[in-house]
C-alpha cells in the first residue's frame, strides 16, 4: 500500500510540474499582460515548486537530507499552489 501511494503522489507531482509548464508556455498572458507586470517573485516561487515537483516525480531521490525534503511534494505542491494563486488573483 505504501508504494502505491508512493507512485499516486509521483504521478500528482509530474502531471502538476507539466501543467504549469504547459501554461506558462502556451497562455503566458495569463501570467501578465506586458513585461513590466510579471509578478517576478510569484512567478519565481512557481518555478521553483514546478522543477521541484519534476524531480520527485521523475524519482530521483537525493541523499543529503536537506535536499530530500525540498525535492519531496511536502514543498512542491504548495509552492505550486501558492505561487499560482498569488499570480491569478
């Protein structure tokens, strides 16, 4: 059961890393209209949340324990999360 679970929260992380790279590179107007209203810091927290979400997903699994907990969804969901809520409203 807990491999299962394992493999449900990779799928959730890769399919959440893929939609906001495909937002992000087929609307990015949705982000800002012009270049001068990119909320850069929002946006920059996404980012990081997304390539995050792409390295559990992917499985690579590092051995220093810092890095461990930042590659794991306990991070990236929510940097996803709060840095698309903070670019959309």
């Amino acid at each position: 059961m807990n491999r299962l679970i394992h493999l449900l929260a990779r799928a959730i992380s890769l399919v959440a890393a893929s939609a906001v790279t495909i937002g992000v590179v087929l609307y990015p107007r949705a982000i800002a209209t012009d270049m001068h209203s990119v909320p850069h810091g929002w946006l920059v927290c996404l980012m990081i949340g997304m390539s995050a979400a792409y390295v559990h997903g992917f499985g690579f699994i590092p051995k220093h324990p810092i890095l461990k907990r930042f590659f794991s969804p306990w991070i990236a969901w929510p940097m996803i999360v709060i840095g698309a809520v903070m670019i959309l409203i």
